[in-house]
C-alpha cells in the first residue's frame, strides 16, 4: 500500500472519529437539555401581547445563571386562535419533544390543558380560569379571580360607590372573574345593578349601553379584551359615560389613552431591576403578561434544577417540584403555589397617565 492511500485511510478514520466524537457530544447535550416550548399570539389581534411575551422569555433565557442543564426556548404562533393553539401544542409535544409549554389567555389554556396533561408535559398559563390547573402538570401563573374580584370591590367600597355596571365578553377567564365579583360583591356592600354579555368581535355596544345606563350605576366594569376593550370604552364616552374602571384589563389595552384618568386594578410592580433590563434589551416598556411568563420560565428552571442527581428530570419531577414550591423569589415579587397549581400573583391599584398605567400613590 503507498503512502497516499495509507494518507488517505486515515484521513477518512480521522473524519469518521471526528464525527462520531461530535454526534456523542450531541446526544450528550441533547440528554442534558430542557426544552421549554410557548404557544403565544405572535399574530393576529392580541399580536402587541404576544412579541411583548416573547422578549421576556428570550430575556430570561439570556438572563440564566450557571445551570446543571442547558435550557432551549422554543415558540410558536398561536395567533390567539384554539385551533392554531392546538397545532402548536401537539407539535411542540411531538416533534420537538418539549419537557414544558407557556401560554396565555383561559381559551388557549383550556384547549392546551388536557393536551399536556394526557402527554405529560408541565404546562404554565397565564389566564384567570382555575379549570386550567386541573390535573398533575398544568398550572396558572396569574393573579386568581378571587385576588382581583376582593382588590376591585375593596377599592370601591373604599371610594363609597356601591352600585356596580358590568360588561364582559363571553370567555372562561372573564367568566370565572365575573363569578367572583357577583360571589363577593354584598360582602362590600355593592350591588349589581346592570349585567351585560357580549361576544368577541362586537362591536356596536349602543343597545347594551343604552339598556346598562337604566340601573345608573355608580361604576362600570369594562371586562373585556382589546380592541374591543377600548371601542367599548369610546362609545361610552360617547354616550357621557366616563365612570369606567377594570379588573386587570386596562393592563391589556392596546391604545390606553381612552381610559385616560381613570383608575384600575393592575397586576403588582414588577422589580426595578427587571424593567430596566427589559427596556434596553428591546427598547419598549413591560407589556402584559410579559412579566408573568418571565416567572414561569424561571419557575420551570428553579423546579428542573432542585431534582436530585445529575441525570435530566422528567416533566413528573419537575411538575412535582413546581407543586411543592412555598416561596418563589419572582421579578412579580414573592410567589406561591397553592395546593391546586396556581400561583397567585399581587395587585394593585393604578390609575392611567399619559397612556400608561402607573400605581396610585
């Protein structure tokens, strides 16, 4: 044999080890990795939610310390739609195996929900509805209807108004609120005096307007979602109506400048820290839900690295150790999960100025 084809031999067994070495590595990573996927609205109506939600879970991603496991982020476009939702779901599940998915708003949850827990694949949601945390692996990361019902009616009890309008789009979340306030609303002395439905999409509000304004109520609960949160709003202004106020959903408004004045309850102040490091990476302020599902990220992690040993956890050990979570150091503040898989997160109340919705002093 001459020295080119011995040459030529070794050059082909160097590639072959180099290979072989490099695919080892890569199975080795991959055993070691946590794949963390998230089904947001990155299209459609609630897209200005959605890209906020995303920032905060690359920011938390980049934002790691030293980690036993390595973590990957993957999300897809559930352009606020069940089914899309649903397709996103299955294929994180399915192609891309993910060990966890986060999403947002109670349709979305509720479709995901039974998915995830027939997979068992931990599932983290940022919605209102308890149902959503049923079973072993889902959970809520969201201020529960009871939080926000006692923080909306002790405010006004607080500002003596006593007779209470309601208007809310038919959706699960809204609907476990509205449950709430009917539920608490004679502990603080309030009644409810007009209670009006309507559906996503609408957007002529005059005849319920008009039928709401006969109970004259002292306040009006705008349960809604945007954008027709603020035509809701506009065609109440326009009808002389000013004294609107919300549970949360000021905090989902797209253009906020309608509820200009008006004060809301809002989910708690997030660390200074956070929104300063979420400013300059993506030159924008905090939206809704993106502290929230900065939290879950972090949650999930903390959960996967308490497990003893060095070998990856199962989605069993990491919804077991999110579920035994007292104390959670969160950028929302001091978080905890309660016995059914829902972590309660702070309110408070905010007034809108200058477009924005900042905490009453």
């Amino acid at each position: 044999m001459n020295n080119k084809k011995i040459i030529a031999i070794l050059a082909v067994l160097a590639v072959v080890v180099f290979i072989l070495i490099g695919t080892a590595s890569h199975n080795q990573n991959q055993a070691k990795t946590i794949r963390i996927g998230a089904v947001l609205p990155l299209s459609g109506v609630q897209a200005f939610v959605g890209e906020g939600m995303k920032n905060a879970l690359e920011l938390a991603l980049q934002n790691l310390d030293t980690t036993k496991y390595n973590y990957e982020l993957i999300v897809e476009d559930g352009a606020f739609d069940v089914k899309t939702s649903i397709s996103a779901a299955n294929k994180l599940i399915e192609v891309d195996k993910v060990d966890a998915i986060i999403d947002a708003y109670a349709p979305i949850g509720n479709a995901i929900s039974p998915i995830t827990e027939k997979a068992k694949v931990v599932h983290i949601d940022i919605a209102f509805d308890p149902k959503i945390a049923e079973g072993d692996y889902n959970f809520i990361l969201f201020t529960t209807p009871e939080t926000a019902a006692r923080s909306f009616l002790g405010e006004m009890q607080k500002r003596g108004l006593k007779k209470l309008g309601i208007f809310r789009v038919n959706n699960q979340g809204i609907a476990s609120v509205h449950a709430s306030i009917d539920e608490l609303a004679d502990k603080y002395g309030i009644t409810i005096v007009s209670d009006e439905v309507f559906q996503p999409g609408e957007r002529d509000f005059k005849g319920i307007i008009a039928k709401s304004a006969r109970g004259k109520a002292d306040l009006y609960a705008l349960l809604a979602l945007s954008p027709e949160l603020e035509i809701l709003a506009q065609q109440l202004h326009e009808q002389n109506i000013h004294n609107l106020s919300s549970t949360i959903y000021f905090e989902l408004a797209k253009d906020k400048s309608v509820f200009e004045g008006l004060w809301s309850i809002g989910y708690g102040k997030t660390s200074s820290d956070f929104d300063a490091r979420y400013k300059a990476a993506y030159g924008r302020e905090l939206g809704f839900g993106s502290a929230n599902v900065y939290d879950a990220f972090n949650v999930i992690v903390q959960a996967a690295e308490s497990v003893a040993g060095q070998n990856k956890p199962t989605s069993q050990h990491i919804a077991e150790k999110i579920q035994s979570i007292k104390d959670f150091e969160g950028v929302l503040g001091k978080l905890h999960v309660n016995d059914i898989g829902i972590i309660d997160t702070p309110t408070m109340v905010k007034v809108v100025k200058d477009g924005k919705l900042v905490p009453v002093e």
